[in-house]
C-alpha cells in the first residue's frame, strides 16, 4: 500500500514540474551572472548567433566589482590585462584600475555589445533543475521560471561573503558588517574599529580607515606575504599614445601575461620563492622597525601557499600610533572582543575581512543534475569537474571559473580559454543537432587523478600553511598545477567527442 502512494505522489509531483516546466519561458542558452564571465559569454553567444538571457541577482552589472565598493577598492592584477583581449581600454586611470573604473569598463562592455535588453534583473536564482524528458534545464527565479536547452553557471568563486560564527557575538552592541557589505559613506570618526581578517581586501581598506578612526585593531590568524605595488596614474599621454597606437597596449598586455606566467611557474622553485621572500621582508622592514611587530607580521609559511599581495600602505598603517596588531579572535565576551592571546579589545565597529566562499561554490547547492542530487551533494565539499567547465551527471551545463582553475594570472585569460572551449562546443552541438552532452565519467575520473597529482608537491598543497585553496576534506579545490598557456591548449583541444552525446 505505502509503494503505491508514494508512486502516486511522484507521478503527482512529476505532473506539476511538466505543467510548471510548460508554463516556463524557453530560451536556447541561459547565462546565471552578469560579471565579466557572463558579460563574456553574452558577447560571445550573442556573436554565434544563439538565443539567450542573462539573469542577473541584483539592480546592476559588475558581479566581484558591484559587491566589492570599501575605500580604496582596486585590483591586484595590471589595468591592461585586466581586460578582455577583445576589447581593450586604452584610457585606465591607474595601472591597478579602481573598482569605480573597472565596474564603468563592464556597464561599457554591456553597451558596446548591446546586451542590456538581454539582461533580466532582479532574477535570482532559487533553483536550477534538470529535465531529463525533455533534456532542458528548468530554473526557477525571483522573477518567473524559464527553460533553456543550455546552462552557462557564471557567478564567479568570489560573490558569497563568509562571516565566522564568533561566540559571544550576541553580546555586541555596535556596528558590524563584512567588507564586500560596506555601508555607503560610513563615518568612522572618533570610532574603535576591529577589522578581522589580513586578507586581499583589508589591506587596502583598512590604512583608508585608520586615517578617519580614533583606532584601529586588527585581528590576525596568520599574516600575509606582502609585496610592493606599483601603482602610478597612467598620464593622459600614454591613454593616448595606447588609443592611436593598439599596439603598445598589445604589447603591454603580451608583457605582463609572460611576468605572470613565470610567477606561476617560478613558484615551483625553492631559489625564486627566497628571492621573493626576501622583497616581502624588505618590503616589511622599510616601514616597521618595532621588532615585537615585525614577528607578528613575518609569514613562517612559503609564499605563494596563500595568495601573494600588494600594497605599499599597508605596513605604514599597522605601524601607526592608533593601530594595534593582534591575534585572531577567540570569542567576545560582554561587548568585548577577546583575542586569542586573552588580550581584551573594547571596540564600536566590527569589519570583517574574512573573504568568500571559494572551495564550496553556494551555486552548488541550487543545482539538481540528472540523479537527483544537487551539485553540492555530489561533490560531497570536493568539487570534481573536468577542466574546470562540465561537471559529471550535470548534462549541457557549463561553469565559467570553476573548481581549480584559479592561477596567479588574470581572471579574463581564463575565462577567454573557458568561452572558447563553450562557444566551440555549443555551435557544434548545434550542427550536429546534439540536444544532450555531459562529460563522460571515465575522462572526468582521469583528468582528475591527474590533477591531484600534479598539486602534490606544490606551494599551494606544501607551503606550510591553511588557505581557501584546500576545500572541507583537505583537497586542493581550487588551483591549477601548469601554466594558463597549457590551460589554453588543453582547452583548445576540447571537443564534442569527449562527451556522451544523444
């Protein structure tokens, strides 16, 4: 009796998502996220003549760069690789662009490309489920659900902002919000600020914010290795030599693509890491001759085991008279926040500077493959993808930037490779009139081992230290072992025939 009523509430259920899949709107290719990867991928789409949508969470464009806006906001990788190859900017301000300037650069590319009206705002998504009767995807979203053949996942590592759970944190009163969260013109005039967390973003807000607090401290785990940044205003001759003269600006970019690759590569070398562990350190003692401090801020782990930073601010503000460097929070006990050493902090703002979900993608859990599972529960915290774009079980759906991709080069070289590897295969799905592709297990179990052992031995796995790059189970889920010129090949030789096809 209970088989066949749980049989008769399937067959129910089974008849609402038909109806509600034949009520949903259908479109060929649906883009989730409008940053730069999904900007990308509507240009590119949109050049090989396919029908599609960009649903879009929020008001506006931007993604990293429309979240990210606290003071002093920039770039940790050169304006003019910053960019599509496709379509430079000749007229950067800085040679680190600001998060004003490269989320304009974005709301251009938008204009340029005509996308606007392709754009659904507001449309975020609640769910994304795989139809296998009719080999579709449905999604459902803040504004309606819609069908689509294919689905490009292109919400980025770095949108979702962690906060830690502090115990005692009911106990205080004042204000709190995460970095990627910053209240608009926020006043922090005569006040107490604790900022946790030494990460990519704290270095550049918090030597804006010391300036306006009465003090500042900063709560630590591990410090950073930190190097000097050259950041100069590009003069408003060079803006126009590089707009008479692309080539210059090619050049350029040709230039700063090579320093990165040897950056990657180099890492590989115990005499290159010294070397650069020496200009951290030196970097370091330029601006703090206060021995006790100077061992709070040296790293005791390989540089490159976590992400190598810029700033030539950053020591000058922790060694000012109203900054106190300390020891990561251990809990807050009335009102107060209580280091790890035991020392008591009395403060009025909270900042947290701790980051975003990387190595568990939250777009993750919103995804139903074939099975059943969601994305999340398939990966059980390991995300397993091949070449960082086809996830096993998931049919035509493509991630842009995922799981093990990342590299100490441009985000937009490897979102380049990623579209080409996509646009490839979709117009050959559509030639071969293909309504359904997923990676074959078999290529995605190998690629994987292969991964994994080539992580072995690296900075990033045995640099001495804990970093968003190892996921829940202690895996690498988050960098590329080779060079992105191997990225590229390998992405280049990616074709339809390396998936199960119907």
């Amino acid at each position: 009796m209970e088989v066949g009523v749980l049989q008769a509430v399937s067959d129910v259920e089974s008849q609402a998502n038909a109806c509600d899949s034949d009520e949903a709107s259908f479109v060929e290719v649906i883009v989730v996220g409008a940053g730069f990867a999904g900007i990308g991928a509507a240009i590119k789409l949109k050049e090989a003549n396919f029908d599609f949508v960009i649903l879009e969470k929020t008001a506006d464009i931007g993604g990293v760069w429309r979240e990210n806006t606290y003071p002093d906001c920039a770039c940790d990788i050169p304006s003019s690789l910053y960019s599509f190859s496709f379509a430079p900017k000749a007229n950067w301000s800085h040679f680190y662009a600001r998060q004003v300037e490269i989320q304009q650069y974005a709301k251009d590319m938008v204009g340029r490309y005509g996308l606007h009206n392709s754009i659904r705002f507001h449309s975020e998504l609640y769910e994304a489920r795989w139809d296998s009767a009719r080999n579709e995807w449905l999604l459902d979203t803040a504004t309606g659900r819609y069908r689509c053949r294919y689905f490009i996942a292109a919400t980025g590592p770095m949108h979702v902002p962690v906060t830690p759970t502090i115990t005692g944190m009911e106990t205080f009163s004042g204000d709190r919000f995460h970095s990627a969260q910053w209240p608009k013109s926020y006043d922090f005039s005569n006040k107490r600020v604790a900022v946790i967390g030494s990460g990519a973003s704290a270095i550049q807000f918090l030597p804006v914010v010391r300036k306006q607090a009465q003090h500042v401290t900063l709560f630590q785990r591990t410090p950073p290795w930190v190097l000097p940044k050259l950041d100069v205003r590009i003069s408003p001759a060079w803006q126009r030599r590089f707009e008479r003269f692309p080539f210059l600006q090619r050049l350029l970019r040709k230039a700063l693509y090579l320093q990165f690759e040897l950056l990657n590569s180099g890492l590989k070398w115990s005499t290159f890491t010294r070397r650069l562990q020496s200009a951290g350190i030196r970097n370091m003692e330029r601006a703090i001759n206060d021995s006790s401090l100077l061992a709070k801020l040296t790293p005791d782990y390989t540089i490159g085991c976590k992400r190598i930073l810029q700033s030539n601010t950053w020591y000058p503000a922790l060694a000012s008279d109203n900054v106190t460097v300390t020891d990561g929070v251990s809990h807050i006990e009335d009102g107060q926040l209580v280091a790890a050493d035991g020392s008591t902090h009395e403060v009025d703002v909270i900042i947290f500077a701790t980051g975003f979900e990387v190595a568990n993608p939250p777009i993750a859990e919103l995804i139903v493959c074939a099975g059943g599972e969601t994305l999340a529960q398939q990966w059980a915290g390991s995300p397993n993808v091949y070449l960082g774009t086809l996830a096993e079980d998931c049919p035509n759906l493509f991630l842009t930037f995922g799981p093990n991709l990342y590299t100490f080069s441009s985000a937009f070289v490897i979102i380049e490779a990623q579209l080409k590897l996509i646009i490839r295969t979709l117009t050959q799905a559509r030639r071969r009139q293909v309504v359904k592709l997923q990676v074959c297990a078999e290529k995605n179990r190998d690629y994987n081992v292969e991964l994994q052992q080539a992580l072995q031995g690296t900075v990033w796995n045995s640099g001495g230290c804990s970093s968003y790059f190892m996921d829940s189970n202690g895996r690498n889920s988050s960098n590329w072992p080779w060079t992105t010129c191997a990225m590229r090949r390998r992405f280049a030789a990616f074709r339809l025939n390396d998936c199960e096809t119907s």
